[in-house]
C-alpha cells in the first residue's frame, strides 16, 4: 500500500485552495467589499441621456425620503451585451439612490410608492435591490385582505412552494423565512443577513399568489 | 463563488438537535446541551428582541464579569475539575465495584457490568456486536460526507447549505462537489479527498475567520483520508487506528471548543435560534449550568450556558476523558434535533453524527492526560499517597481553570459593534 507524503498532501491542498480562489476571482467579479448603507439599486430597460436623466431625477424628487439618484457608468453598449452571455443586464441602466437619513425615513420606505413615482414618469424597472441593512423584514400589506386562518395557510404554503420551485432559477437567493401575519394582513420576509434582496421578485411573489401589493415595507427594529 | 458577501456569510455564521436509557446515560445527558453546533445556520434564527449586551461585556462584578456570567463558568469549573478527578480515580472505583459488588452478581452480569464500564472509561470493548457496530460506523463515517456534498450540489450550496452559491459560478462548483462525492462514495484516492476538503475548508477563510471555524467539523474525515492509502478502493476500511482516531478526536474537539466560545462572542446569532424555537431552551445541561443565576436575564444566562456547555464538551473530546460517553451524548442530542426539533434541513448533520458514532465505538480511544496519570500512578506505588491526592487534585483544578476563566475573561473585552 502507498500512502501520501505530506509534501503530496501540502501540495493538493494549497492546488485546491488555489483553484477555488481562482475560480472565485474569475467568475465572480464581484469583491467582497462593504455594502453600501441602505441604498436601493434600480435596473431600468431604458437608453442613457441627459432628458431621461432629468426626467427620473424628476420622479424620485417626488418620492421625499431618497437622496437624489446617481447614474452608474461604464455600462456596457447594447451590442456588446447582446454578443456577450451574462452581461445582458449590465446593459441596462443603473441607477443607485440612497436613503435620505435612513434613520428617520426607513420607516417610511415603501417601493410600491417608489415604482408607482417611476410609473407615473414613463419608467419601469426591471429589478430593483434593496441592500444595506444587516437585519430586517419586509412587509407587503395583501389587497384583498388575507386574515382567515385558512387564507393565512394557504398563503404561507405557496410563498413557499413559490420561493422552493424558484431558487433553482436564481430568484430568492437572499430568502431565509417568511410568515403571513394574519391579524394585519401581510406576507412578512426574512432575507438573509446583510442579503441584497431585489424587490421586484417579491412583488412579482405576491402577484403570482394572488394578491397585489398595497405597500411594501421594511422594518428594522428587531426580527419579528 | 459563494453568493452571499463576506458581511452576510460571517453574520450568517456569527449571526445554527428518547426513551430510556441506562441512568449513566441520562445523567451525562443532563450534562450536555441539547443544542447542537451549528443548526442556526440551516434554521431560522431572527432575533426578537435585543440580548443585554452588557451581560457578555466588562461591568461591575469579580474581574468585570457579570456575576451570573461568573456563576455559570464556575459551575462549569466544577464540573470539569469533577469529571477530571473521576477520571483519575476510574481505576479504583472500577476494580472496587467489580469485585466487591458485581461478584457476587454472577458471570452474566458481570461480563455486562464490565463491559459497560470498559464502554464509560474508553477501555476497548470487547464484544462481538460492538465490533460490527464499530465497522458500519467508519463505514458511515467515511462515506457520510459524499452524500452531504451531493445534497449542498443539488441545493446549491458549498459543502453545507449555509453557503449558497453565486450563480456564476454555482455550476462548475457544484460539479466539482459531485465529483468529490463521487471519489468519497466509491472510496477512491481518499488522500485527494482529504486534501481537498482541506483546501475548501482553507477557502472559506476568503469569507471570515468565523466561517472557517464554524466549518471546523468537515475536518475531521479529512484527517482520516489524508492518511489512508491511495489504494483505497481496493480496500473494505472498517477501522480507524490510534493515531487516525486521536487527530480525529482532537480535530472535533477543538471544533467544538471553538464553536463554544464564538458563541459567547457572536452571541446573536443563538439567541435568535432559540427565539424561533423557545424549547431548544428547555434542556437539562444548561438548566444545571444556569442553577442559580438571576431569572431578569434568561436568555443572556441560557446564550452562556449553552456556550460554555460546548467549551466543556469540547475540551472533554480534545484530551480523550469520557470521550465515549460525550460522543454519544451528543450524537443523540444531533439526532434528536435533526428528527425531531428542526427537521429535514438539518439533513446534514448525518456527517458529525457519523463522526461522533466513530468516535464512541472506537477500540482505540486514548488520552492526553495519560502523562500526567503516569507521574500520579509512580507516586502511588512508591507510597507517596498524599502527593498523588495533591498531583491529582492540583492538576485537575489548575487545567478546569485555565481551560474556563482566561477566555471567558478575554470574551467580555470584545468589541461586538462590527458583528
């Protein structure tokens, strides 16, 4: 029988260790830098120039607890990101927007409002994330109310359903738990610590159940 | 490649287990906690409301640590400079109820008595089904991990699923996970599974020193395999020997150890666990380490007790005194949790329940303690008799301290702000 030498065994390590790191460093461009702090991160389907620019600027002014919003650059041109698989989505404009005092307007963030100011200005978002916050819940008031025990478990069982036959197609990675609050009517999320959640999958969640969304909100103050 | 930015990992991880059994058994188990390593990454574990961080933090009280904090580490002072002395005196006690009291008892039962005490004292057992048992245990042990890492592929996770995958990168590592699992399942080139289960483990240090330590355990078959020989699929391995069984023991016990205080530090992510299952609260180990502390602060005084309970198992583990009693406590208590408490998502911990059943059926259990046993057995025979009571005794205390108050004194100057 041969057994390994511990130069062999110290060799293979540090060849895995590399080869995961490389990997890492490859394909996910992405660093591990700190998140921003409670900055709300909008993809539009929507060509850059300075009268669009205005125009949104326009729209979110309405909307009074955000800063105003900054145009990400370098996005890749339309061609470049039809040719290239994966990069589609970096071909859409990105428009970053903070929080104005996050401490005195969380309570007052509600992204239905936020995508009703971009409707109303001839803007649709595509995806719109969330991120910033180590630890909250989001809120998605349910019209028609949902309060009876068995609207609350059905709703409970498919949310999900939904987020378990989703997840292998990239929604809900950020998803940790959820319940539906009955006695105010309101499907309550869990994301991950510090996940960057992309609100758009949420709102399409609660669609997809059955309801449309009277608001969504986050709340920080403790889990539950 | 892991989705989840450093801060999300390292907060996730900062930010996770009946009938009757014989009275040893039930009085161990009430000196384990009933919670396992690390289930609050698979589980739920908001917190509801805020812990008192002042209680894990320098204050009034001895050295700055909270009285309660104070108590309970004393009591596991206690416990530990017990079970050290008993450990010590197993031989007399051992050699007095055999032939004093299960004599008399006849050959049956005495054959049983002495192998259930060569069973509580690490001594090899000498028993037809314990040696069956022990072969399908390696067996599960060294094959367990295969399946883990085919359920983290499918979920799509590296190694366990609190580290889902960025989907870039989520398909060349999952295939590299199914090819391992395929390599571990067919027993084929076990030191290059070892050695890049190490390299992994290495890996996830590139999200935060807690990840790492939290990950701990997945070490333990990888010391087994970096020692087997490259021949292994030609061969039926169903024994782990000395020296493979005292890195493994020492591997899961520090892990264990480690795991005890980051809960004292990251004292959060446990308290939110036990928020969202309250009876994970109710369990006799904390309950006896908690004995006498203030009722205002249960769950600060719980978060410690617990903590503390895993510091104690864990040292256990690491220096081989009781181990099998320990193991197999815990192995029921991850049983128990993954059946009963938490459910399928706890799936995974088949693998340290395979490595702790290792453990405890294993023929070859040693400890570090032996040096000091042999210095203690010299002063016995030579009729030094008080010295051997002080040897035994001094040991035992000043090992209990150093193993309790240093760390724990160092937890409360720790700044919790960036967590």
């Amino acid at each position: 029988m041969t057994f390994a030498s511990v130069r062999q065994i110290v060799i293979l390590i540090l060849l895995t260790a590399g080869l995961l790191f490389a990997i890492d460093r490859k394909m996910n461009p992405r660093p591990a830098e700190p998140v921003p702090r409670s900055t709300i991160r909008l993809w539009l389907d929507h060509p850059s120039c300075s009268g669009c620019l205005t125009g949104l600027e326009e729209a979110l002014s309405d909307v009074p607890w955000l800063e105003a919003p900054k145009v990400l650059e370098k996005v890749p041109p339309l061609e470049q990101a039809r040719q290239t698989a994966g990069v589609v989505n970096e071909h859409r404009q990105q428009v970053v927007v903070a929080i104005r005092d996050p401490e005195k307007n969380l309570k007052r963030v509600d992204f239905v409002a936020l995508l009703a100011a971009l409707h109303k200005a001839g803007f649709s978002a595509a995806q719109m994330e969330f991120s910033g916050l180590p630890h909250y819940r989001l809120e998605a008031e349910l019209a028609p109310t949902c309060s009876s025990p068995a609207c609350v478990e059905s709703t409970y069982k498919a949310m999900g359903e939904l987020v378990l036959a989703t997840k292998p197609k990239g929604w809900f990675r950020w998803f940790d738990s959820h319940r539906v609050d009955g006695v105010n009517g309101a499907l309550v999320i869990y994301p991950r610590m510090n996940a960057t959640v992309d609100v758009t999958e949420v709102l399409a969640a609660v669609n997809t159940l059955g309801f449309e969304a009277a608001s969504l909100t986050v709340h920080a103050d403790g889990a539950n | 490649m892991v989705l989840v930015r450093r801060g999300n990992v390292a907060a996730e991880w900062r930010a996770r287990r009946a009938g009757t059994l014989a009275p040893t058994l039930l009085l161990a188990s009430s000196l384990v906690s009933s919670s396992a390593e690390a289930h609050e990454r698979f589980v739920k574990h908001r917190l509801k409301t805020p812990l008192h961080d002042e209680f894990f933090l320098q204050g009034p009280g001895l050295m700055g640590i909270h009285p309660d904090l104070l108590r309970i580490a004393t009591t596991v002072f206690t416990i530990l400079v017990a079970l050290m002395l008993l450990w010590y005196l197993r031989e007399p006690i051992g050699e007095t109820v055999e032939r004093r009291i299960v004599r008399r008892l006849g050959g049956g039962a005495q054959q049983i008595v002495h192998q259930l005490a060569g069973f509580l004292t690490d001594k090899p057992v000498r028993a037809r089904w314990f040696q069956v048992l022990r072969e399908w245990c390696v067996i599960l042990f060294l094959r367990s991990p295969g399946l883990v890492l085919m359920y983290s592929a499918t979920n799509d996770s590296l190694v366990m699923p609190s580290y889902p995958l960025d989907p870039a990168s989520a398909e060349i590592f999952k295939f590299i996970q199914v090819g391992l699992a395929i390599l571990i399942l067919t027993q084929t080139a076990l030191p290059l599974c070892g050695a890049m289960i190490i390299g992994t483990w290495i890996y996830l240090f590139r999200w935060g020193w807690m990840v790492a330590i939290d990950a701990m355990p997945v070490l333990t078959v990888a010391v087994v395999y970096v020692t087997s020989p490259w021949q292994s699929h030609k061969l039926a391995i169903i024994d782990i020997n000395e020296k493979q069984m005292r890195w493994l023991r020492l591997t899961l016990g520090v892990g264990f150890w480690a795991l005890g205080w980051l809960k004292l530090y990251n004292h959060d992510l446990i308290a939110g666990v036990a928020d969202s299952f309250p009876n994970i609260m109710n369990d006799p180990m904390v309950r006896l380490l908690k004995m006498g502390t203030s009722p205002g602060w249960p769950r600060e005084t719980w978060v410690a007790a617990f903590g503390l309970a895993e510091v104690m198992t864990g040292f256990f583990v690491v220096v081989g005194i009781f181990s099998r009693v320990w193991t197999l406590i815990m192995a029921f208590v991850f049983t128990k949790l993954m059946l009963v408490d938490f459910g399928w998502h706890e799936i995974p911990h088949i693998y340290p329940i395979a490595a702790l059943l290792a453990v405890m059926s294993s023929n070859k259990l040693t400890s570090e303690f032996e040096r000091i046993e042999r210095i203690e057995e010299r002063l016995g025979r030579s009729g030094k008799s008080l010295k051997q009571a002080l040897t035994i005794l001094g040991a035992s205390v000043i090992v209990a301290f150093l193993v309790v108050f240093p760390m724990l004194y160092a937890t409360t100057f720790l700044d919790r702000s960036k967590l």
